[in-house]
C-alpha cells in the first residue's frame, strides 16, 4: 500500500506518476468500467464518468495464509 511505503520511495513514485500525467483519486468508489471509462462516486459527489481507454486497478492486497496455518505443525 502506498502509504506504508518508505517516505523517499513513496516521493519519487508519486514524483513519476504525476509527471506521466497519471490522476489518482483518493477516497472513492469505483461503481461500473463502461466503454467511456470509469463510473466513480464520493460523498460529496454525485457519480461521474473518468474518461480512460486503460484502467490499472492499484488497490491493496492481503496475503491468503490459510493452509499456511493448516499446515503448521503437520509437516517438516
């Protein structure tokens, strides 16, 4: 996740992405991928339309541990 990220790691991304003219959007929702892009909605918003032709989905990820943890103890 991007802010656990090293501070000078994070910096330098953030530097890159914005100077390639990448729009990142913080505290939304992603509703529906249509043929004119991405549906978002926030709070304060009603829903809108971000125009893409390609949409990179960066969200967080979680490690599935679960037969790790079945295992253990079971085998050498």
């Amino acid at each position: 996740m991007l802010a656990n990220m090293f501070p000078l790691v994070r910096r330098h991304l953030m530097d890159k992405l914005r100077a390639k003219g990448v729009t990142m959007f913080t505290g939304v929702k992603y509703e529906e991928i249509t043929d004119e892009g991405l549906v978002v909605s926030a709070q304060e918003r009603e829903k809108w339309i971000v125009e893409a032709d390609t949409i990179v989905v960066a969200a967080g990820a979680r490690p599935n541990n679960q037969l790790l943890k079945a295992l253990e103890g079971k085998v050498r």
